[in-house]
C-alpha cells in the first residue's frame, strides 16, 4: 500500500505506525515511509499491553462480567515500554533521515521534553488536549470536579460508532469487536491559547536546565552520551516530588 500511495502520489507525505522496533521500523523506511509513529499500548486509554492478571480492583458488576468471559481487554500483552521504543526506532531511523512521532505515555511537559531526548522529533497528545476547551465533547461535573469525556480509539464505544475506528484495528469485518482502548473522563485545563505556551516554555525550561540550546542538540547530547537517563530508586523518586509540607497549592501556569 505504501509503495503505490508513493508511486501514485510521490508528493504526499506518509506517515508510518505503529511501530516499537527497529525491524518493523526498516519495514516501513524500506516500503518509502517520510516518517514514523512510535508506541504500542502506552497510551492513557489504551489497554493493548495489559496481562491476565493485571487489572485495577474490580466491582462485584466486573467481576461477573469477567467470570463469564468478558476479558477480551486482558489479553494482548502486546507493546514496548515506551521510552524504549522511541530510543530504538529513533535511533535505526536516523541512519536514513527519517524523523519520528513519539505516541503514548505524554501526560506533562517533562514526558514531552524526555520524548524529544531519547530521539522523537515530535509527539502527540492525546489525553494531554482532551481536556482543553477546545477539544470535542461536553463538560460535566462529577465531585466538584470540571470533566470531559475522553474516548479511546479502540474502545468499544470508538469502534461501535465509527467506521473509521474498526478499520484501523482491522475490526470492520469482525462479529465480536475486541476492545485495544477504553472511555473514561479528563480534567478540564482550560483553554489551549493558555495550555500549549505553557508546553513550549516547560520545554524550553527543561533543555536550559540541561544545557541544550536547541532540540537539535539535547539529540546529539543525547547520542554522544553527554546527556545521560538513570535509574532513580523510590527514595529519590520521593525527594524529587514536593514533600516535607503540612499542605500546598500547586499551579502549573
């Protein structure tokens, strides 16, 4: 299909996904791909890489559900932890100039900023816009608190209402639709006019902070092993969040 989109239209840009390896990755450059979409299952709504097993505390209601066989969302445990697959495609990709799209796992500006580190060249952001004034849907109130809805791609609901949803998990033709995402709810962050220069400065931030000057450079610093990633343990996991106060208020802009 890539290579007859790219014959047929040599000017348009395709964009490749998704892929979490080096392998898939040289599938698609080698088919003609402009650029790349990394993440498989690291999304707030996605449920692709969840295991038997694996499940937040179930209702009696779900529980029963289950026992009867209602576990179709258990049982792909497919995926890359993200930030590994972003490092290793971003890193065979660059051998031929193909930038990549980190997508998944964004929910702060410092998930934006350790994307562009580990080789992304951009990122999407999903859960991240939803809850802006701007984006689709109806507020509505729950314990005080100012929500909208947010509707997984793969969910159930998604794929039951749109065509276009089915066919990207190959579904259109399937009796029983197996869900890969989940609909839930996000907190309102007011409107993007405010929320994305509040990005832009995090992102600026966080490159001054380590020295680069440019996102070209925190890539390089990267690949030159001048910028490093560590293991933190929980201890310093503590004391690198706010702690040590009877109460506070913490506002990001």
């Amino acid at each position: 299909m890539i290579r007859y989109i790219k014959e047929k239209y040599p000017d348009l840009q395709v964009i490749g996904g998704n892929v979490v390896t080096a392998a898939q990755a040289k599938n698609l450059i080698d088919a003609g791909i402009d650029a790349l979409r990394v993440g498989m299952g690291s999304g707030s709504i996605c449920i692709t890489q969840e295991v038997p097993g694996n499940q937040p505390t179930k209702t009696p209601k779900q529980k029963k559900r289950y026992q009867k066989g209602d576990y179709t969302s258990t049982l792909m445990a497919v995926g890359r932890p993200q930030g590994t697959a972003v490092y290793k495609v971003a890193e065979y990709a660059r051998r031929f100039g193909i930038p990549v799209v980190a997508d998944g796992g964004i929910s702060t500006v410092g998930h934006i900023t350790k994307a562009l580190a580990l080789g992304a060249s951009t990122v999407m952001m999903g859960s991240l816009l939803a809850g802006t004034s701007e984006a689709p849907g109806e507020y509505f109130f729950s314990d005080g608190v100012r929500l909208k809805k947010y509707r997984g791609m793969g969910s159930l609901d998604a794929m039951e209402q749109n065509r276009s949803s089915q066919n990207r998990y190959f579904s259109e033709s399937d009796k029983l639709k197996v869900a890969q995402g989940v609909s839930g709810s996000i907190v309102d962050k007011g409107s993007i006019h405010k929320f994305i220069p509040y990005l832009v400065a995090g992102i600026q931030h966080g490159c001054q902070d380590i020295g680069a000057k440019s996102l070209s450079m925190l890539r390089s610093m990267m690949y030159s092993g001048e910028l490093k990633f560590e293991k933190r343990t929980n201890a310093a996991q503590y004391e690198g969040g706010i702690h040590g106060l009877h109460s506070f208020e913490k506002r990001l802009y």
